[in-house]
C-alpha cells in the first residue's frame, strides 16, 4: 500500500497532479461566489425563516392578535409567554404581554403555521444577534415595531368577506374578537 | 541501539480535533507512530433529545430532531413523520411524497458534497473543500426557498410537507442538478488519481464485510466492503420501489471504495431527483391532521437510507398526544464503535482518514 508511486510510474503521477492543477486553473478568472458581508447582503428569499414578528392591520396598524394562544401552544421550545385574562365583564381577552424569548427561539415556524389570524411571521430579517442575553427578550411593542414592514398575505380578510361559507367556531369568533387587541394594545 | 527501550503510550485524540467532526475523544494505545488500539469516549454532544421528545407533541418533536443528525435534516424530519404516519396510519397524498422524496435525495447529495470536502480537507486537500462547498450550497438555496432554513428545514410533517414546492422550483433544481453532474468531473479529477490521495487511501482502513456486518455498519460503509444491502430497496419506504436507480457496490472496504462509493450515489441520487420532478404529480402536499392528534397506543420502528447508514426512529405511544418513549438510532454510533475492531496496527494519520471516510458526524452518536 504505501508503494503506491513506484507502481504507477512517475510520468501518470505528474500527468495526474497536473490535470489537478488545471481544474484549478479553470477557476483562475472566475468571478468569486462569495459576497464582502456585512457591505453587500444576499437577498433573502421570501420563505426566509429568521426573526419572528407580530402583524400589524394593515389599514388601521393595530395588531392582528386575538390572544388566542395557539403559538405559545405550538412552541416546542416555549419562547412564547402570553398573558391575556379575560375582561370578566365582557369575557373578553386583552393582551396584556406577549413575549418571545430569541434566547430560546428555534426558529422552527410552528408558530406561524399554528396562528389562524397572520399575527405572527417568520420575517426574512436576520442580524439581531446581541452580546447582551437580556436584550433576546423583545417584547410587544419591539416584536410590533420589527414587524411593522413586513408583507404579509392576510388571511383573515377572506374570511371576513365571505363569513357565511363553511363557518367554523374559530372562524365566527374572529370578527368578534378585533376589537380586543387594539384595546390590548393600548394598555 | 539494540538495548533502546520502547514503551507504548497513550495518546488522547479529542475530544477538541478538528478531524473528529464534532466532539469524540479517541484513546489511542500508541507505539511509536502506530495505533494499536483505539478506545473511543462519546456523550460530549448530548443533548437528550430522546427525553425532550417525549415531553413535545408529535408535531413539535420533528423540529427538535432536525438537531439530531443535522446534516442530513430532512431524514431525521422523514424517519420521524414515518414513524407516526405508520402509528395513526395517515395516508400521505401522492404529492407530498414525490415532494419528500426529492428533499431526501437532494439532502444526501448535499451530504455527500460535505464528505467530499471535508474528507479531503482532513486528509490534506484543502481545494475539494471549498469545490464541495460551493455545490452544496446551491442545494441549500433550494432548501432554502422552499422551507426557510439552511439547515434545520423542519419540513417534513406528519402527513406530507408543511408547504408546497415554490414556483420556480424545478428549473432551479434541474439546473443545481445539471451543474453537479457537471462539476463531478472535476471532483474526480482532483483527487481520483492523484498519487498523494491514492496513497492515503488506497489499501488503508480494509472493514472485512463480516467485521461490517456484525458491528451493524451500514450505508456507504458497508457497501464499500461489498455487501449490497440498501434499506430503499431492500426494505423500501415512501415510493422508493417506483424510480429506477442503481445501488452502487465496491468490494475492497478501504477509504478509497468509501470514497468512491460516495461519489456513485451521487449520481444515482440525481437520477432518482430527475425521476420524481418528471413524475411530480398534482394534488395536495399535506393530508389533514390536526397538529395535536392522538396516535392510538403501540409502538413501531420506522427506519430509512439516509447519507450515512440505516437511520431508525422507534416510537412508543400511549394513546396521548405525546409520544411516551423515542429512541433513535443513528448509522455513526455503530460507525465508531466498529472502528476498535478493524481500525488498528495503522499509523495515526490514517486513521484520520478512516475516520473521516466513515463519515461519523457526533450529534448522531450523542444525540
Ligand atoms: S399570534 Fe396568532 S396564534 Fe398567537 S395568540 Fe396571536 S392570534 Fe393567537
Ligand atoms: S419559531 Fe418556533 S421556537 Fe420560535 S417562537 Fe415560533 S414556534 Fe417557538
């Protein structure tokens, strides 16, 4: 085994090193496929999976959750605290804090795909990191403010314009329930 | 000279050393340059994802085990959603199984493109690394574009796929597909012949089939020793049994058959992408399950072929909605605890190379 070289003869040995060479060589005028970070960027696509935020409306920018609970359920990693007691008058829920920890975060999109209202993305946004394990914990208004220009497709209008087809509970409550974040939000 | 004394040592290998392709500490027995015996130390990487497994939802375990053998993700998404389809018999539409099917192959091609590389890297070949990389990369933008991550793709579900393939898709990955069957030439070229790669690998390493066979080394390892044994054809899942590929088999189980072997698959793995683009049928990507469903109470082993080996995922439930026990197994434990057996009497820079071209990744081994 280790006479590999003699076997093979000495001129196959320079022949092959040298059609390794010329691989090479074909790279020589090639432009290179990386990018200078932080000055140029790639674009991300747009299914991208990096910071999560909460959607706004997109008329009147008050925010789209119901504090239905559904993402802090999905979570398989509980990033997500969401604290909304009901009104006891009204019976209603108000947002009283919505936090997500991106210490915590995997970054999975299952709360997205849990949420019935496009409240909250998987926005396309990265570089958040800090040195600070505090400043991970954003709450409503920071994960509001992020999300603020950020598309999205609203499912929820569909629903509102054709209520009467195939009404579901969680369907029939949406309209209801509106009103409630922008109260949540204020507070 | 006669009366020099010589005494063998031990040598600590890890569990820092870049070869080790993660956290492994090796306990060599050395006498002089050679290994006599090797006695691996694992557990550095464990994360316990068995037992957070069994306090998550079916649907949350499959993003949690995207960490398990994360080069090969979207076999760890697959085994998982198999697992579960097979308990609370799911039928998955034609679809999502073309869809998953793709992924799968294109993530051992992404695989195999990272063994190229960093196997020539370990064995001193730093220009295949960065060949491989870029290859790779253009598979991860695919990956990208249809589930979001680079990485940890969370895409396979319980039931299908969490989205459809993007538009533009399939000519995007044709064309990936065209420039890696291009660019092989080229791999082949740098290191096929090349007199320095052939004396590193070539006779190195020699796994006899029965060794392989009784250590249960399965995947690329155990075919490079000349055992055709492929768990897509010989215990087929998903619509393997449709597609036409070749399970490629050399018979000399040295580094360079390993090497080589790789190199095959990747072919047959375009071969078998090109099929299912062409056969991608219409319909749904996901059947309907609710993200909390009940499997009835039972247990089953799912298992799969992903990059390295025979990757199994046994699942025991209880009849909630969480599973009551997961136990994984992964192709490197077994490729590590081989290595004792058949990996001695060489000189420690060869045993690099037979570590790498055992292609061990330690978070599986750990898990
Ligand atoms: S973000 Fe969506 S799922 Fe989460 S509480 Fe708000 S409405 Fe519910
Ligand atoms: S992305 Fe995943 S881990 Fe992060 S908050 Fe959403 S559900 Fe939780």
């Amino acid at each position: 085994m280790q006479g590999g070289i003699g076997n093979m003869g000495i001129f196959k040995d320079i022949k092959a090193l040298f059609s390794g060479m010329r691989i090479t060589s074909k790279h020589l005028g090639r432009h290179a496929i990386t990018l200078q970070y932080p000055e140029e960027k790639w674009e991300m696509p747009e299914r991208s999976r990096g910071v999560v935020v909460l959607l706004s409306d997109k008329e009147d920018g008050s925010l789209n959750c119901t504090s239905c609970m559904l993402c802090m359920r999905a979570c398989p990693t509980a990033a997500i605290v969401i604290d909304s007691p009901r009104d006891p008058e009204t019976k209603k829920r108000n947002l009283k804090k919505f936090e997500i920890d991106f210490g915590l975060c995997c970054f999975c999109g299952l709360c997205e795909e849990a949420c019935n209202f496009s409240a909250i993305k998987l926005a396309t946004k990265y570089e958040f990191s800090s040195a600070d394990k505090d400043s991970f914990l954003w709450d409503v208004n920071k994960l509001q403010e992020v999300g603020r220009d950020v598309d999205y497709i609203d499912t929820r209008k569909k629903k509102k314009v054709a209520p009467k087809k195939e009404t579901t509970p969680a369907e029939t409550k949406s309209p209801e329930k509106k009103p409630v974040d922008q109260k949540g939000e204020n507070s | 000279m006669s009366d020099l004394r010589t005494e063998e040592y031990y040598l600590n290998m890890g569990p820092h050393h870049p070869s080790t392709h993660g956290v492994c500490r090796m306990v060599l027995k050395m006498d002089g340059e050679k290994v006599k015996e090797i006695e691996p130390h694992i557990g550095y990487l464990h994360r316990s994802i068995e037992k957070i497994c069994e306090n998550r939802t079916y649907a949350q375990c499959i993003p949690i085990l995207d960490r398990f053998e994360y080069v090969t993700a979207m076999s760890c998404n697959y085994v998982f959603a198999l697992a579960a389809e097979r308990l609370a018999s799911i039928e998955v539409p034609e679809r999502a199984e073309h869809i998953r099917v793709i992924m799968l192959e294109l993530n051992r091609i992404a695989s195999h493109l990272l063994f190229y590389g960093v196997t020539a890297m370990d064995i001193g070949a730093l220009t295949p690394f960065l060949y491989g990389l870029r290859e790779r990369e253009s598979i991860l933008d695919l990956f990208e574009m249809t589930c979001g991550q680079r990485l940890t793709y969370n895409y396979i579900r319980v039931g299908g796929v969490s989205r459809d393939l993007p538009n533009g898709f399939i000519p995007k990955c044709h064309e990936a597909l065209n420039t890696i069957e291009k660019k092989l030439a080229d791999y082949e070229g740098l290191l096929n012949e090349n007199p320095i790669w052939l004396v590193r690998t070539v006779g190195i390493g020699v796994l006899p089939a029965k060794v392989a066979l009784d250590y249960g080394v399965s995947g690329p390892c155990l075919r490079a020793s000349g055992v055709q044994y492929d768990l897509r054809r010989n215990d087929p899942y998903s619509i393997y049994d449709r597609f036409e590929f070749d399970i490629p088999v050399r018979h000399n189980g040295d580094c360079y058959d390993r090497y080589l072997l790789r190199l095959d698959e990747i072919r047959q793995s375009i071969h078998i992408v090109r099929q299912a683009l062409d056969a991608l049928p219409e319909g749904d990507f996901k059947a309907k399950v609710s993200p909390n469903f009940k499997p009835p109470a039972g247990e089953v082993y799912a298992r799969i072929e992903n990059s390295r080996g025979e990757l199994g995922v046994h699942v025991i439930s209880d009849g909630t909605k969480k599973p009551l026990r997961v136990k994984t197994r992964g192709a490197s434990y077994n490729h590590i605890a081989v290595l004792p057996a058949f990996a001695t009497d060489v000189l420690l820079a060869d045993l690099v190379a037979i570590f790498a071209t055992m292609d061990v990744i330690m978070p599986e081994v750990d898990r």
